[in-house]
C-alpha cells in the first residue's frame, strides 16, 4: 500500500501515557488539508482577483457591490464558472445574486469549501475501515473460489462450442448466398450513410439536436419556404482592401473545419431533429464571384449545411459576403468567426482548437435539463398561470400572413449611460435591469395598465461564455413584470425588475420548445431586448478587413432592441415589423425610454400623461392620428389633403375625421349595445371625395 499523503511534524504528539496521541495526529492532518484549500482571506483573494479580471478593474475592495461596479447577468455567470475552476467548489449563479460583494460570497463559498473538505475526510476514514474488513472476508471469498472454478470453466467451454457452431451456419455455402449477403452488406452501408453518426469507442450512433435548436428546426420543417425565416439569418459583410482569392479560401475553409457546428445540416425523424456532423471533405468551400443582382438565400438546414458565402465587386471594392443560419450560430459565434477570420489572413499558421464542440455541448445540455426539468418547469407554469397575454397595440393592423420586414431607428444618446450606472449603484442592480425596467413603461404605454410586460432576454447558455466555441447556445428566456402603479416609487420598481431577472436567469436551463407550450398558437414574446450585441469594431481598423453587419432586412420579434454601451453614452437601434409601426412611433419610444431613465434617476415612476412629446417636436404620441393631431395644433393651415378639385388643411380633416368617429360610436352603440374599443381600427373606402 501507498501513503496518500505525508506530512511532515517535528515530533509526535504525545498523551499523558508517553504514547502517541492519536487525536491530535488527526487534528494536525484537518488542519493540513485546510491550508491547502485555503482560509478565508485567500478565499477572498481569488475572488477579488478573477473580478479584477473579469469587471476589467485595476482595484476592488471586500465591500465593493458587483452590480454597481457595471456587471450585470452574462459577466455574473463567467464569474461563475471561473471561480469553480479556481476553487473546485460549486458556485451557482444564485450565489452571487444572493451575496453582491466579494467579502459575502467569500463567507458562503468557504462554508462550501469547509463541508465539502469535512465530507471527504469522513469518506476516507469509511474507506480505510470499509477495506480493513475487506481483508478478513477475503480468506473466506477464496474457499469459494475453487468450489465455482470448475463451473466457470463448463460455461465456458459450451459458449465456444455454440460460436463455432454459429460460425458454420453463417458461412455462404453457394454464389446465391453470396449475392444475398452482399445485397444485405451494401443495404446496411446505404442505411447507415443516412444516419448522422458519431464515432465514440468505435459505435455508431445518432446524435440528437440541442435542445436549443428545436423551435428553430420546427419552423424551418413546417415552413421550408416562409418568406419570414429570412428573419432567421446573420452574417457579416468584409470589405477586403488587400485581395488574395485563394489565402481568403483557405481560411474560411479552416475556420469551418475547426468548429463541428458549421460543418452540420439536420434530418427530421417523426417528431425528433438529428443532426448530421459532415466531414472536412464534404463541408469544403470554393468561394466564387457573384455578378447577378438577384438575392440569395441560405439553404435549408434540412437540405444542406445552412451557409452562404461568396465574393462580390461594389463601388469598386471586393466585399466577401458571409450569411448563415440562426440554427447553427449565434451571435458571440459571429464575432468568434470573424476574429478568427482575422487571425488566418493575417498569416497565422493555426488557429486556436476548442476541445468543447457543439455536439459534446448539446449532450451536456440535454442532461443538464433533464435533471433540474421538473423544478424549472413548473416555476414557469406559476409565472404565466395568471397572466394576460394581452397583445401589444400597434400603429397597423395585424394580418394573418406572417411577414418580417423590418425598419430601424439608431440613435446616440450623450450621457444616459452615466445616469444608468449611477441608478445601478444607488440600486444596487445591474445595468440592464434599469434598461428594462423603463422599456417595460414604454411598452406599458400600448397595453392594458394593469397588464404585466413580458420582455424576451437572449441567455448565453455556454459553460464558460468566453470560450471560443461555435454553435448555437443562446436560450430566450421571458422576464415578467408588474404594473408600475403596485411601487410608488422608481427604486421599488427596479428592486422587482431586479428579482424577476435573477429569477428568470435561475430557471433558464429548459428545453428549447418547453415555452411554445406554455403559449399555443399565440406568441409568448413580442418584444425582444438584446445588450452589448454582436459588434466588429476592433477589427475594422486593420489593414486587411472593413467589416460591416449584413442587415438581411427581416426581423424576428415585433420589437427588437439592442443597446450598446459606448463610454458615458448609450447606443440604441429599435427593429420593427414594418408592416405594424410606423417610424415616428418608434422615435417617440426611444425618447420616453430615456426620459423613464431620466426620471428614474429622480426617484418617481413616469406615466402616461408625462411622456407626451413637446409642441416643438413634430413626432406623434403613439400613432398617425396623434400625428395629425400634432400637425393641427402647429401648422393647423397647412395643406393635408388635396386634388385638382378639394383640398383641406389639417384643421379642417381632423374636425371631419372626429365627426365620422362620433357617427360611427353611435352606430356602433345602437347596433350592438357597446361602444367601441379606443383601439379599434375601422377601415373606410371614400369613393366620391377625398373625406
């Protein structure tokens, strides 16, 4: 036997009989094996330092709040994971909403480090007893030994005569048995080549999609030519200032190689999607020049791998146009394929292999899920138990055809990112939790007051969200919140958007199709709020690449928002379905989310009746009859309707529009014995005059 550990003492510890006092041997190992997990204060150390390291800070002290210093969910869990490789103890997320400051969540994990240390000693002790009665039982076990030997060996000389017999039956006696048995052997092979595999100790066997790529898949099965899964796209467009065809070639091929998800298409199997890793060979790309004019679309992923790329002249320049499928990539993926894109033509010989692919990824994942399915299921079912999915109100109505045209609105807002983190600290939150607490007012504005707003949060759902892997990992989780009018002030409000983030973040790990259940045929999120998205910034200023987003004009949510945090400024671009808002709604909507967060900052909770825009502002309130209503207030003689025949000013069409809503509520009320909703949109055909 081996020692498992020796320690070195001056001399044994002795007991009043002049015999080595085992109690105090044992007192010195504990307290051996507590040096080298560590004391509180390295606890404290390592913590300070992978938040130095991860907050991007040269200094922070015991007491120093993490959300105040500018973390928020996606930094929380990266912390996580590093402290567990750091300290070998589990740190769920819940930790370090629970203790905010480092002196906290040292204490919690050290009470971790201390049970899980008396844990094992308390094994080993069992172990060294459990092995001690493993040796007197021993010379029993040998007395039975011999009395089984010789039925051991019975067994076995049987099982050899039945493989040989086996063998002479299955031998081809005739050239007819030798055609049948290579029909049977190529019809294997033919069955096999359809089945994705994976190769893991020699096996063959079918590889299961993520989890988190099942709704995605769903739509592409039910809906192979929708129109609207252009809205499932991403990609980039590289203006090359230095061009070398076939160095750009090899390097996008190395890029493909090195991660499995992009070398990946899909097979629909009655009501499950396997996916299908392809080889290096069968993934190549040869990258051509395109002169049509005519667009192009990424391929089904259930016909091919779901990847576009070419080359392109425009304005004298050589752009290379990467486009490819949401269910294979996100957008932390973009950026990774980008920056590695970079590294290979700019004449590095490799590029960095991540160990953790896609596929080892979807089967953690799908564990991950099952294990913890029953507790985060059904703390989603309480949460939209209750609620009205009332819609949101639009400036269009709605159609029965899907579309996903969209329109954007980028604005820079000077100095609002100060004010945010200094609502954080004061707080106590996150950043993003004072975001979406004032978009939850704007959108409050267009649905009933005491209707609770469920946002879309995309959750980054990697073990570690820096590596550098590739795939599709981004799970959209809901986040709830309550009407403004239960907290009379701001800082009570952002405390409940505080909570319902934590908990939402906590009970993420579902499978990817568990929500489209909860809601039916209706959409359980309309509105989507995206923070620090995919940017290329860092590397367009280089010699070899200008990189730009390729907008593919589609849009998945009736709302998308994404922030960009730049210094003390804020960067905000509001994506719309076009076919429901119009432009001048969404800049109203951009200005009262600031002005939420400027109230915020005084402690009081803005309403409807204080985000009216000013006179001088020619932008309407919600919607184009408010637009005319502005325009009638400011240029009441100006022209708004008119032929070669009638014109009328603003003045005069608002008064003719009131008088047909007065005729049409009478109507209404005398037909039906209600009045008409204040949202209800009535279409009018005029066919003898313009009103």
């Amino acid at each position: 036997m081996l020692p498992s550990r020796i320690i070195h003492v001056e001399k044994f510890p002795l007991n009043q009989n002049s015999k080595v006092d085992r109690n105090a041997l044992r007192t010195i190992i504990d307290g051996n094996i507590s040096t080298a997990s560590g004391t509180l204060s390295d606890v404290e150390t390592k913590i300070r330092r992978i938040w130095c390291e991860t907050l991007k800070k040269n200094q922070i002290g015991v007491k120093d709040n993490f959300f105040a210093m500018g973390g928020h969910s996606l930094l929380a869990t990266t912390i996580c994971f590093k402290i567990r490789e750091t300290l070998h103890c589990e740190c769920p997320v819940r930790y370090l909403f629970e203790n905010q400051t480092v002196e906290k969540l040292a204490k919690r994990l050290f009470v971790e480090i201390e049970r899980a240390r008396r844990e094992k000693i308390q094994s080993q002790r069992s172990d060294k007893w459990s092995s001690c009665g493993q040796d007197d039982r021993n010379g029993d076990n040998s007395k039975m030994a011999g009395a089984n030997m010789e039925t051991e060996m019975s067994v076995i000389r049987k099982q050899a005569s039945l493989n040989e017999q086996r063998t002479r039956c299955t031998t081809p006696r005739s050239k007819s048995d030798d055609h049948a048995n290579l029909k049977y052997s190529k019809a294997k092979e033919a069955m096999q080549k359809k089945l994705p595999i994976t190769f893991q100790q020699g096996n063959m066997q079918p590889l299961l999609c993520c989890q988190l790529q099942k709704p995605l898949l769903h739509l592409y099965s039910n809906n192979p030519d929708g129109p609207y899964l252009r809205a499932y796209e991403t990609g980039f467009r590289i203006q090359l200032r230095i061009v070398d065809r076939s160095l750009l070639n090899r390097c996008v091929n190395r890029v493909i190689t090195s991660h499995d998800a992009l070398r990946t298409s899909f097979l629909a199997e009655s009501k499950s999607y396997l996916q299908e890793i392809k080889s290096a060979t069968e993934s190549f790309v040869a990258l051509r020049y395109r002169h049509e004019k005519t667009d192009l679309f990424v391929s089904n992923p259930f016909d091919s791998i779901p990847i576009l790329s070419f080359l392109e002249e425009a304005d004298g320049h050589t752009n290379f146009v990467l486009r490819m499928s949401h269910v294979i990539t996100d957008a932390r993926s973009m950026q990774i394929i980008a920056e590695e894109l970079y590294t290979a033509y700019n004449g590095h010989k490799s590029l960095p292999r991540n160990a953790n692919t896609y596929a080892n990824f979807s089967k953690r994942y799908r564990q991950k899920v099952e294990d913890i399915r029953h507790e985060n299921e059904q703390y989603w079912r309480n949460i939209f138990t209750n609620i009205d999915r009332t819609i949101l109100s639009t400036d269009k109505p709605r159609t029965t055809n899907r579309r996903s045209e969209c329109g954007y609105v980028i604005k820079n807002l000077s100095s609002l990112n100060r004010i945010i983190e200094r609502l954080s600290r004061k707080n106590q939150c996150s950043n993003f939790v004072v975001m979406i607490a004032a978009l939850s007012e704007i959108l409050r504005r267009r649905l009933d007051q005491e209707s609770k707003v469920v946002i879309g949060c995309p959750m980054d759902m990697r073990d570690d969200p820096s590596e550098s892997s590739v795939g599709f990992y981004i799970s959209t989780i809901p986040v709830v919140i309550e009407a403004s009018q239960s907290y009379s002030t701001a800082q009570l409000l952002l405390h409940h958007a505080a909570q319902q983030v934590e908990n939402a973040i906590q009970h993420s790990t579902v499978s990817g199709d568990f929500f489209n259940s909860l809601c039916g045929d209706n959409e359980l999120i309309s509105c989507m709020i995206i923070l620090d998205n995919f940017t290329v910034d860092q590397l367009s200023a280089n010699n070899y690449f200008e990189i730009s987003d390729e907008n593919s004009g589609h849009t998945k949510y009736e709302l998308s928002v994404f922030i960009t945090q730049r210094g003390s400024d804020i960067t905000i671009k509001f994506e719309y379905m076009s076919n429901l808002f119009y432009k001048e709604s969404i800049i109203d909507m951009i200005n009262g989310w600031a002005k939420c967060i400027n109230a915020f900052d005084r402690d009081i909770i803005i309403h409807n009746d204080h985000l009216d825009a000013p006179c001088s502002v020619d932008i309407p309130s919600i919607c184009l009859s408010q637009l005319i209503e502005n325009a009638s207030l400011n240029s009441p003689r100006n022209k708004s309707l008119f032929n070669h025949q009638e014109q009328y000013n603003y003045l005069n069409m608002l008064e003719i529009i009131q008088q047909i809503c007065n005729a049409l509520q009478q109507c209404i009320i005398c037909t039906t014995g209600e009045p008409l909703r204040s949202d209800t949109i009535i279409p009018i055909i005029s066919t003898k005059s313009l009103i």
